[in-house]
C-alpha cells in the first residue's frame, strides 16, 4: 500500500486483514490485541467511507468494525465503550435498511445490533433501555422467521433475544410476561436437537439456559409473589443452571470451550450456589 496509498483496492484489502487478525487475536486470548488490529481497521475504513460516502459497501465493512470493536470492549468489560461503537454501528444498520427495506442481511445486522445493545444496556442496569432493544431486535427477526429457521444460529440468535426480553420483565416486575416468554424460549430450544461437537451451538444452547434461568432467579427473589412461588421459581432457575453447566463442563471435556466462554462454568456454579 505504501506504493500506492490512495489505491482504495488495497486500502479496502488491508482492512480485511487487520480484521481478520484481530479475530484471531481475540480467539487466542490476546483480546487487546484484537481491539488494536482492529482500531487500525477502523482508521483505514473510517477514510474510505469519507471519501465515497455514498457506497453500501463501504458502509457496511465500516459498521461490521464497529461491531468488532464493540464486542471486543464488552469481552474486555468497558460496557460504555461497547455502547457506544453499537450506537455508531446502528447508524449504519438503519441507513442500509431505510435505502433497501427489502433487504433480509441490512434487517439482519439491526436485530444484532439490537440485540447487543440489549445485552450491555442490561449490564449497565438500564432495564427499561435494554427491554425497549431487545423487542426491536426480536420484531427484526420474527419478520426473517428466525425462530422457526433451518439456520440453526439464527434460531438461536432469536431465542437469545427473547430470554433477554423474559429477564428485563422479570427485572421490570412485569412478572406473566418474563415467565410466558421463558417458557417459550425453552420450548422452542428443546425443538432443537442438541449437538455437543459443535462448539458455537453448544456455546449458544448454554446461553439460552443461562438467560432464562436468571430471569426465574430475578422471579424467585420477588417481594410480589408468595414464598411458594418464590421457591418454585428458584428451582427452575436452578434447574436451567445445571443445564447449562452440564453443557459448559462437556465442552472443557471435549476441548472446544472458547477463550470467550471459559469462565463460563464458575459463572453458572456460582450461579447455582446462589440457588
């Protein structure tokens, strides 16, 4: 590049490879060495999109290293510093949906987009927020149909998003709704069959059981519901914890925990020590 610094060919090729490194990065543990690959990437995307501001894809190679780094900052916990390359991202996502609203992959990176911010708005405490994006994500891909998808990641990625929506409710008091909505996550999870040599549907099924138990661990300490349903609410929460271990556990066992899921196993056993 150095040869031809305004070939945008190359810049764009460049781009590609600092991603691609970071990722790898980021597989291997080295997550602030991911971060910095990627910031590179941003500089050089960040310079293209100004210069053709007009070009989809250039828009959407800029909001994908957004996402990055967006998801990089929330392994590393800088959940402000997530929000806010979300924010930039979501930018993008809705231009690309408003220009084409035809278009499944622009109606696709909103729901993730969404659904992230979900995610670090719930960390940040900020229930209401996170509620109001986890439904947005949720309407994006109930018009993809991705609950009832042959893409299997895709249905996962929806039964994500609505145990995120079940635990705000169960945090909001809107107690009917978290358990209609837990119950319909898990009925739609165990419509999938279950395969332990794949890491990332593993990694995601655990997830599933993860969110929903902790929003029937937010029911089960509720003042607004009698003991015995407190209690009742607590051992299913701690049932969808051990399902959930049971799952991280054979993946140590098998070797395919990710750097990302490796503290996975204590999270739920202390989860269920809580039980």
């Amino acid at each position: 590049m150095t040869a031809d610094p305004a070939n945008q060919k190359l810049r764009r090729g460049l781009v590609i490879t600092d991603i691609n490194l970071g990722r790898a990065l980021v597989l291997s543990g080295d997550f602030q060495g991911g971060l910095a690959s990627n910031r590179k990437a941003l500089a050089i995307c960040e310079a293209l999109v100004a210069e053709n501001p007009s070009s989809a894809d250039y828009r959407r190679l800029l909001a994908n290293t957004w996402q990055n780094d967006g998801d990089y900052r929330a392994i590393l916990h800088d959940v402000d510093g997530a929000l806010q390359s979300f924010r930039r991202k979501l930018a993008f996502d809705e231009q690309a949906l408003a220009e084409d609203p035809d278009n499944a992959v622009a109606r696709m990176d909103v729901a993730y987009t969404r659904a992230r911010m979900g995610d670090l708005l719930a960390k940040s405490g900020n229930y209401d927020e996170a509620l109001s994006n986890y439904r947005k994500a949720l309407a994006q891909q109930q018009k993809l149909g991705m609950e009832s998808s042959v893409n299997l990641s895709a249905r996962f990625s929806a039964l994500m998003t609505r145990g995120g929506i079940a635990e705000m409710q169960a945090r909001l008091g809107q107690h009917a709704a978290a358990i209609a909505d837990s119950a319909r996550a898990i009925e739609l999870l165990e419509g999938i069959a279950a395969d332990p040599a794949s890491g990332a549907r593993s990694s995601l099924r655990g997830q599933v059981y993860m969110r929903v138990a902790a929003a029937y661990a937010v029911l089960g300490d509720s003042a607004m519901v009698g003991a015995e349903e407190r209690r009742q609410h607590r051992r299913t929460a701690c049932e969808m914890y051990a399902r959930s271990l049971g799952i991280w556990q054979d993946m140590q066992k098998r070797g395919i925990l990710t750097a990302e899921d490796t503290a996975k196993p204590q999270e739920v056993a202390r989860a269920i020590a809580r039980c």
